[in-house]
C-alpha cells in the first residue's frame, strides 16, 4: 500500500534504477545556497539534463526554492542530496523520457 502512495508524488517518472547511480555534479559548502550556485545548476542542466546537488549537514537548503529560481523540476530529495531535471522534459518539449 505504502508503494501506491509514494509512486503518486512522483513529479516524473525515474528510471528503472532510479537516480541511485547518477553521481553528484554540485557541490553546496558552508557559504550556503548562492547565485553563483544557481548559474551553474543552469549552466549543467543545459547540457546534463538531470543533475545531483549534494550540501553540508551544516548548510540549510530548500531544494523546492533551489528548483524555482533555477528554472529546473526537482526530481527527488533524499537526505541532503536532491535530483533536479531540464523544466522542459515535463513541457513536452523533448520526447526523450528521464
């Protein structure tokens, strides 16, 4: 039961292997969170597609802000490591699935 519900608040479908394999591209260090950070998940995104963002225990981050102001869908969150993906696969401007 517990399987329907976590397959609901799926934003996009995974992989069959999930994101589990997909190594971290960024890094977020004690400065936090800055514009600097923003740009380069953009700057990835563009050519990856889908990124890995991982952050210090130390650091507070709200990976639904992060996806906003990057322009990005955030994918999936598990501890301090969130998956972020290219907006325009859910507009249905790529036909290839994440």
């Amino acid at each position: 039961m517990s399987q329907d519900r976590n397959s609901s608040r799926k934003k996009t479908s995974a992989p069959a292997g999930g994101y589990h394999d997909l190594k971290p591209t960024i890094w977020v260090g004690k400065s936090g969170m800055s514009q600097t950070i923003i740009e380069e998940i953009k700057s990835q995104i563009k050519t990856r597609k889908v990124i890995k963002v991982k952050w210090l225990e130390s650091v507070e981050v709200e990976p639904e802000v992060v996806a906003q102001e990057s322009g990005t869908i955030l994918l999936q969150v598990r501890g301090r490591t969130m998956v972020l993906g290219d907006s325009g696969s859910v507009s249905g401007t790529r036909s290839r699935n994440i």
